[in-house]
C-alpha cells in the first residue's frame, strides 16, 4: 500500500528535462511594447518558457547563474541596487519569460549589458526562470523553499506573487535622449 | 569601548588648536564659492558673517531652480562673480545661472551627453559632488569616465579628455581639484573591480601629466626615492603587488572617488583611497596596498612622498576616501602642520602632515570593528570577533560598510576650533562569499544587511574638539545624515536630513536655530556666498539619492534587506518620507 502512494504521488511529478531540450542557439525577439499601432498582440509566448519556468532543475541552475555570473551584484537578492528591483512588479522591458531572456540578449540602453555570446539561451532561460522566482511567479513546487542568500531573505515560496506589470517607476529611467 | 582605546593612543591631552586655518587661499574670502571644499585646506568655512545666530531664524527662501533630475545631489553648486553653478548627476548637465537678475534666470545650459549605459556600472546612485573653478574655466568629471573644461563664462566646451572605460566598470563621481596647473581627477569602482588612479591633467589642454595608480608596482603608483613613509610597514619595494595574491592588484580598487586637499607651501595633495576588491577579505590575504589609505603627493611630479594605510586588508568596505582638512594646530606647545580626517573606519584621526605620523586616533562614534590604533607602529587593530569571513555571517559590525562617516564632508571653523561631522551611526550583519570577476559586472562577494547602531538613530552631527579628542556635543538625527556640512564666520552651522530638512545650529552650542523643508531629501553640500546685491546667501541642493538614498533614487524593494549593497535595510521607511527631485534653494535675509 504504501509502495503504492509512492509510486502513485510520484506519478505528479513535473517532466524534468535534467539538461535542457537541445536547443537551437538562436535569440528569442520578444516584444516589450504594449502599443501596436493599427492593432494588434505581442503575440504567444515563446513555448521554451514553460518548460523552463516549470522546472525545479533549471530554477536552481538559474540561481547558481545569478550568483555566478553577478546579476546578485547589481539587482541584489531581487531588491536591486545599481540595477532596478526584480522581485516587484514593475517592469519596463516586461515581465515575461521570453521578454527577460530578451533583456538579457540584448542588454538595455541605461545599463543592462548584453549577454550574448556570453551565455547560452539556455542558461539565459534558466537565469529567467530564476529571476521570476524572486517575485514569486513560478510555482510553488518548483521554486526553491529555502533562501539562496546568508542574509534573510523571504525564499519565494513564502513570497505574495507579484505579477509584472509594464510600468516603468519615473524614478528608475533616464532622461529621454 | 571607548575607553579601551585610550590606551593605545600618546597623550596629546595638551594639545589645543590654533585658532586659525591653513592661511591660503581662506584668509581673503571674497564672498566667491569657487570649489566644493571653499578652499584647498577643506574647511568648508565662510567668513562672511551677515547671517549669524541672532538673525539666521529670519532666513528666507531668495529663489529655487529645478534640475529636471530625480537622481541623488550630492554636488556643492559654485558661485563665482555674479553667476551660479550647479552640476547635476547623470546626465552631468551644467547649469550657469545669472545672480545679478531677479530670480537667478538661467544663463546656459551644458549637456556633456553622457552614455546612458555607465549607468549600469555606477554602485551607488549616479551622483556627481561637484565642479571646480579655475582661470575663467569650470572642470568636472562625466559618469562616462571624461574630464570637461567648459568655458565658464559661455558654457563652450574647451577640452575633454577620456580617463577610463565604461565596460571595465569604471565611473567617475568626484569633483575634481585645479592646483598648480593641473587638474587632479580619481576613478570610482570599488565594487567593480576597478584598479583606482588619481590622474593630474594640464589645466590649458586637457593632456594627462601624470597618472598614479593605488595598486601595482612601484612605477605604476609613482613610488620613487622621495617616498618617505613614517612607518615600518609602508617601507619596501612593489609592495603594491606583493601585499596581494599574484595578479589581484590588477583589479583591486583603491579608487580616489573622494575629496582632494592641497598644500600650497609644501606643494603636497593629499587624497584617500578607496576600498580593496572584492569585499570578500579571503580573496585577497595580504595588507592590499595602496588601498583603504592617504597619500601625499607632490603636485607637479605626482612622486608619493608618504603614505599610511587607515584600515589594512580591509575587512567592511571601509574606504579611505573621506576628505581631508588642513590646519595648524598646537600640539605640546609646538604648532605643527596637521590634517584632520574623520575616517570611515570610526575613528577620527590627527595627523602630521609634512611627515605622515598619527597623532591621535580616537573613536567618534559607536565602534567595535576595531580596538584601537596602535600608535607606535601605526596600525588599526581590528577586533577578532568581528572579522569577516568566506561562508560566515558575521553580526553586530559597527561602524556598517559606509563607515561612521561616509563621503559628506565636514567643516571646520577656526573661531570655534571644532570640526563638524555629518555621519552615521549603523551596524551590519556580513556574510562573505565568493566573487567571480566580470569585467565590467560588480565584484562584491558579500551579503549586507545595515540597520541603526545604538540608540536607534541612523545619523549622528557631532562637533568634535580635535585638541580635546572628543566630541563637544552631538546631535541625533532620525535618518541616516548624508549631506556635507557649512559652518560661517556667523558662527551658524548647516546641513540637511535625508527627508528634506535644511537646519541651521548654533556652531558653539549646537542648537537648532532654523529650518526650512525641502521637496525632497538634503544629500547636498551647503554653500555661503555673497551676491551681487551685497547680502550674504546660503545655497543647498535638496534632491534624495546616493548609496543612502538609493531605494528612493533607484525604486529599490527594501523587502530585500541586501537591495543597495545592504544600505536598503537601513532605508526601508525612506520611500515613506521624501521622494526624489533635484532642485536648488537659496536663502537670504529679508
């Protein structure tokens, strides 16, 4: 009987891709306006995200990217410093999986680097996946329970979501050129 | 603690300043403002004395001038003949506004057009704390790593010279300093990994005369036979590379973001450097020097002529970059030639400045990051339970990574014989870690969390008797105190909270003569200044930013405690208080 349950509850458990699908190694070009003159959508999401936003294995490789590669040194554990705030909702370039890893390929004009060539898109979907944890978008089962940081932090599963909005804090941007 | 540390210092206890300041070029002041210290001796000191203590609580607002800018205003704004200057933060703008008219109508406008991206590499806030004035020229430093002559009187651009690089992480923020034809301009990026310099450009054409670097070989940091450092351990060739683990000098910091003074007579400047890369201390056993010290150097060669290390193999990010003010001052009887530094390692410092001795050492503040500094050979002495550590949380760090005292400068009056400090009163939980470096991405290794020291408050303002070694009186202030500080000839003191209060103090008695409220937060330095209508003015910058205001100034989520380098932990309510907006106040009698 109890072999059973084991076997029954493992039976929910995410599909992990343990290495990440093989990927073409192409940026992702997603949209971060919300304005369409004439109409229209920013269109699906790019179908990647949703294997990487549900998936412990990349969350966690994501967050060992984080530390590693200094995004901690900038937008800190999610509250961010020389870098905006990652674990609000204000998002200037969007919120989205595909719109993070386009942050990230691409850089941002008033400071963000590019990361292209310097990361594979599957570790800047995994970074994503890990940077939408900060502000508790991802689920609960496959975000980390505990906190990354030796100071206390909030680890996301205790976190409100915080789902993005396009706002743009004044106080962040800088002056229109 | 405090009065452990007594022990470790010579009794200096006959010791009484002079009354009287390093006499150039202060002993004429002609009502101008013309660098963000007044003069090379730093005193921050006005001798014009139209407003004083019985008439300062009829100050009135004269005019106001908006910046157009939301980010930190640390700058002093410059006053020569009849017209106004400010310098913002990014994007560097200059604006020169006409004194003679009613109003203080804008004159010009200078944009340097700044690359949007040294944003992103600037640790704390994109500030900027002044410009300087020299021969008909106004020179300051873009975030971008360029230095600007621009015609003071048309705002022309005359030349700029590119010091650094953007994509090493390196920024500019200070104000630079004109003496003996030479523009003497620092790098900022300690958090980066930025190996620091201090470069002297030719006043006329821009070209660079000399560079010295903070770390490195001799050659590099411009160490020659007139190099005479008082004590032992200072002492050796290269020790800017031996006192690091191979190749960490190459990118170890030692920025000179700070404040510069300079010795006419002795033709000495002398500046601080700032804090070895990474923070993490177990990346880099060893002394780190030329890192987390003073320098004195000879203006026209740039050769060292001595150095001391304020906090060797720094452990908090206490850099050494507090300004320096120089006065004469009668120790035992003699009267010797003196700097005095309120250091950010706590402890306030007398220090011969001809030869580089430690005078006295004491602590002006909550303290316990240290025991004492051993007087004999010169050293801090740190205190074992609070070391840092790779992988171990340290609690109750006092004073936090900002120090006691961070870059808001001082002033000192020669009619009081005090010294005004502006600082903090925070401690810090530490835990070290392991930095990767990235060129051009911060190279930290540590996780702060800030918050206030004893008794609760963030900010201290205290008026320190440097003869007596002590404080005279302090007042608490609620936020943490990041703005500079003036004292006049009208024995008035000012400064500015962090939520937008403008105070005036009686300099002897240290009490609360006026206030006035700004729009936004005070992290400015007061300027006093005569204008073309006769009267004596007093201008301050209000216009919250900076590391201390960076979750106002950056939108930062405090519910991170280790948003801003840890400082966001200390700020929570910030947000609460003031919000951001650069704009000018000048003051007036009716």
């Amino acid at each position: 009987m109890a072999v059973a349950l084991v076997l029954l509850s493992a039976c929910d458990r995410e599909a992990r891709e343990v290495r990440g699908k093989p990927l073409p190694e192409t940026a992702v070009a997603a949209q971060t306006s919300q304005l369409f003159p004439a109409g229209g959508t920013a269109g699906p999401i790019d179908p990647r995200a949703k294997m990487y936003e549900g998936n412990a294995y990349h969350i966690a490789e994501g967050g060992r990217l984080y530390r590693q590669m200094n995004c901690v040194g900038c937008h800190a554990n999610g509250g961010g410093g020389m870098g905006p705030a990652l674990m609000d909702d204000q998002w200037r370039y969007g919120g989205r999986m595909d719109q993070i890893v386009a942050s990230i390929d691409q850089g941002r004009p008033n400071g963000m680097p590019s990361w292209r060539g310097k990361l594979t898109p599957t570790q800047m979907w995994q970074l994503a996946a890990y940077v939408r944890t900060l502000s508790a978008n991802v689920a609960k089962d496959v975000a980390p329970s505990r906190s990354d940081t030796m100071s206390a932090t909030y680890p996301p599963t205790l976190a409100k979501p915080k789902p993005p909005t396009d706002s743009d804090p004044a106080a962040v941007k800088g002056p229109a050129r | 603690m405090r009065w452990q540390m007594r022990a470790f210092v010579l009794a200096v206890s006959a010791a009484v300043p002079i009354a009287q300041a390093c006499a150039q070029p202060n002993a004429n002041d002609d009502g101008q403002w013309t660098m963000p210290a007044h003069d090379y001796a730093s005193t921050r000191f006005s001798r014009l004395d139209q407003i004083n203590r019985d008439n300062v609580g009829r100050l009135k607002l004269s005019f106001t001038f908006s910046t157009g800018i939301v980010k930190g205003h640390e700058a002093a704004p410059l006053v020569v003949g009849s017209t106004m200057y400010i310098v913002t933060p990014y994007p560097n703008y200059i604006y020169a506004l006409d004194l003679s008219q009613d109003g203080a109508p804008l004159k010009w406008k200078y944009d340097p057009k700044v690359a949007a991206a040294a944003q992103g590499v600037a640790c704390c806030d994109v500030v900027n704390r002044g410009a300087f004035y020299s021969n008909g020229k106004l020179f300051f430093n873009t975030l971008d790593n360029q230095t600007i002559a621009v015609d003071a009187a048309t705002g022309a651009e005359v030349w700029r010279t590119k010091l650094d690089d953007i994509n090493k992480g390196a920024t500019m923020t200070m104000a630079p300093l004109v003496a003996d034809g030479k523009v003497l301009v620092g790098s900022s990026g300690g958090e980066m990994g930025v190996r620091g310099w201090l470069a002297a450009l030719d006043e006329g054409s821009g070209k660079i005369a000399w560079r010295a670097y903070s770390t490195g070989p001799d050659k590099d940091v411009l160490i020659g036979p007139s190099f005479k450092p008082f004590y032992a351990t200072d002492r050796g060739t290269d020790l800017g590379v031996k006192t690091w683990p191979p190749e960490a000098w190459k990118i170890g910091g030692g920025n000179v973001w700070g404040w510069i003074s300079y010795d006419p007579d002795l033709k000495l400047v002398y500046y601080g450097t700032g804090n070895p890369g990474p923070w993490n201390p177990d990346q880099r056993p060893g002394d780190n020097k030329w890192t987390t010290g003073i320098f004195a150097r000879d203006v026209t060669t740039g050769q060292a002529r001595w150095y001391y290390q304020f906090s060797p193999h720094d452990l908090f990010d206490h850099d050494g970059i507090n300004e320096q003010i120089l006065i004469t001052m009668k120790i035992n009887g003699k009267p010797r030639k003196v700097l005095l530094r309120a250091e950010r390692n706590g402890f306030f410092y007398v220090m011969d400045r001809v030869t580089g001795q430690v005078i006295a050492a004491d602590p002006y503040g909550n303290l316990n990051a240290a025991l004492g500094v051993d007087l004999k050979t010169g050293r801090l002495i740190p205190n074992p339970d609070k070391e840092t550590k790779q992988g171990k949380v340290v609690r109750g760090i006092c004073p936090a990574s900002p120090g006691m005292k961070d870059w808001n400068p001082m002033a000192f009056s020669p009619r009081t014989g005090l010294v005004y400090i502006p600082h903090l009163n925070l401690c810090m939980d530490y835990g070290a870690m392991e930095a990767n470096y990235i060129a051009g991405t911060p190279y930290v290794g540590a996780d702060v969390k800030m918050y206030a020291g004893p008794g609760g408050n963030r900010g201290v303002f205290t008026a320190w008797d440097p003869g007596a070694r002590k404080a005279r009186w302090e007042i608490k202030e609620d936020l943490p105190l990041w703005s500079g500080a003036l004292v006049t000839a009208g024995d008035v003191v000012f400064y500015g909270t962090m939520d937008g209060w403008f105070k005036a103090l009686d300099a002897v008695s240290g009490k609360l003569l006026w206030q006035f409220k700004a729009g936004s937060g005070i992290i400015g330095q007061p300027i006093s200044y005569r204008a073309p209508d006769g009267k004596q003015h007093i201008a301050v910058l209000a216009g919250v930013g900076g590391w201390a205001g960076a979750v106002v100034a950056g939108g930062l989520d405090p519910r991170d405690p280790t948003a801003a380098l840890g400082f966001a932990a200390a700020t929570q309510d910030l947000p609460g208080k003031t919000t951001g907006g650069g704009m000018l106040y000048d003051f007036v009698l009716p």
